[in-house]
C-alpha cells in the first residue's frame, strides 16, 4: 500500500506538543534578566555562583518552562527601581504592594515571617515590636530598600519620624554593627538572621522572636507588565504548579528545618494564590542562642549540600 506524507498544520503540531509535553510552556526568544539582591538563605552570592530558595525556585522554573534566565546581583534599594523603568524582567524574594502592582506582576511561591532580631549585650530581652518601642532608647536598624508586610511598615512610619529607626545599606554592615556593639536590634526575615548569625559569633548572642503580632506575609517574584502574555502567563501558570505539586515547598526544605518549613506553610497553598483577603494566621516562634546554633548546623550543612 502506498503511503504519503500528510503535512501537519502549525496550529495542530503544537496541540500535539503540548498533549505530549513537548512544547516550551513560555516562547522565550532571548534570556530573562532576573535581579536578586541579598537576603540570606533566599538568595546568596558566592565565589561558585548564585543560590537560595529563589534561586532554586527560578531554576525550577525555567527548566520546566524552556525560558534562560540571567542573573544580576543588585542593592535591595534598586531592585524594583530596576524593574519599573525596564531594567530588568523579573525580581525575586519580594514582599507584595499595592505601588508595586501598578507596574509588575506578583507571583507568590512560599511565606516567610518578620522576626525582632536583638543582641543579649543590652540586657534586656523583647516580647513583641512593641516592647521594643517601650523598653529600649536604640534605634531599629533596618536594610535600605527593604519593604516589610504594610502592618509593620504602618508601625515604622511614625518611628522613622522620630528618628528611631536607622538605614544601612545592606545585611552584611548590619551585622558587623551588631557583632561592635553598634546596633541592638533589627527586623528581617528568618532566612537572612541565620545565613549571617551563622557565619559569625553572633549566634551564641542573638534573642530571636517572630514578630507574630501582625499578619504572615506572602513570598514571591515580581514579573514586569512589559513582558508579552505569551510569557508572563506560562510563568505565571508554572509557578502555580510548582505550589499545586509541592515542589516549591520541597525547595524550602533544602535549605530550613523541616519543622519551620511546615510552620511558614501551614495555611497551604490556598491562600498563597488567592488574590482576595490575604492569610490572617500568626504563628509565634522564638530562638535562643542554643537553638540558633543547632540551626546553624543543620543549615550550614544544607547549604554547603545545594552549593556542591
């Protein structure tokens, strides 16, 4: 029997594609430039290259979507700036706002949790944001750039005025304040307090305590509205997915305890995607410096896992 060659129509050889998951979810036509700037065990720059959460998150990513991504290391207080004005496409480990939605997609794939980070040096030891205010004449320092959930940025507005809080150009000057004695306490996210806690002496002398009184914010990546449908929405639609089938847990758990992972992830996923009223739940959580050291060791070992 005679057999021919029936061409195939372009619209039906990538319905066929995508049947066999063949196709490239996101039609990249050239790499994406992604900025990071530093936040610990979520993002990290060492001689070997980049790592963290996110950074394992985008990799995920693009392996599952065929998109390249660059990426550029950058200071906190120019990574949406660099975004707005079209810099770069993407910025990774950001907190979601209402000024940033004007001009960039939000893509959430964990939590994270502020935490009151202080030295023992001062003798005293705080219960919440507020005892801090009470008890102590210091003034918070915080990372320029750094955007923390709108309670606690309600909460630091009037402090800024009254010149109780203190701007330092990024997490590594931070601490080497706290190691001299020059800053006593500091908002950051549990991620970032271990990375460099763990990586000095500081971990025998840090009081460490969730900062439960104010909602849990979401964790995710940033895509600017410049990029076309035909990729923002198969990002988007994979990034979903990788909450859907656990992975991005998974990737959380490479790099923390497991019991802190299933902490941050205890509402599930619901709450996560959904675009209406954001997850209520708090959840308190304190370290001593016993603790912080056992975490250390699990952590530095992790981390020296997925840098390998």
């Amino acid at each position: 029997m005679n057999t021919h060659t029936i061409p195939l129509s372009r619209a039906l050889v990538a319905i066929l594609l995508a049947c066999t998951g063949l196709a490239s979810a996101a039609p990249c036509s050239h790499p994406l430039k992604v900025g990071l700037a530093d936040r610990g065990i979520a993002a990290y720059r060492t001689p070997s290259g980049y790592g963290g959460i996110s950074v394992e998150i985008l990799r995920e990513l693009s392996r599952r979507t065929g998109c390249s991504f660059e990426f550029l290391w950058l200071p906190s207080a120019r990574l949406m700036l660099e975004l707005r004005i079209g810099k770069i496409d993407i910025a990774a480990t950001m907190l979601r706002s209402e000024d940033r939605d004007v001009y960039a997609q939000f893509l959430p794939y964990g939590y994270t949790q502020n935490y009151l980070v202080s030295t023992r040096s001062s003798g005293r030891q705080y219960t919440s944001l507020e005892s801090f205010w009470a008890q102590s004449t210091s003034r918070l320092n915080v990372v320029r750039g750094l955007m923390f959930s709108p309670d606690i940025e309600a909460k630091l507005l009037p402090a800024r005025q009254q010149g109780r809080v203190e701007e330092v150009n990024d997490f590594e000057t931070l601490f080497r304040k706290m190691a001299a004695g020059r800053a006593e306490a500091a908002v950051m996210s549990p991620w970032v307090y271990q990375w460099y806690a763990c990586r000095s002496a500081l971990a025998a002398q840090l009081n460490v305590i969730a900062i439960s009184e104010y909602p849990q914010p979401r964790l995710g990546m940033y895509l600017s509205r410049s990029l076309s449908v035909e990729i923002a929405a198969p990002l988007a639609a994979t990034v979903q997915k990788m909450l859907s089938d656990g992975t991005a847990q998974a990737i959380f758990s490479r790099f923390m305890d497991e019991a802190e992972v299933k902490q941050l992830f205890a509402s599930g996923n619901a709450a996560l995607t959904s675009d209406g009223q954001r997850d209520r739940r708090q959840f308190a959580d304190s370290a001593s410096p016993s603790q912080i050291r056992s975490r250390c060791k699990n952590q530095n070992q992790r981390t020296k896992e997925c840098t390998e």
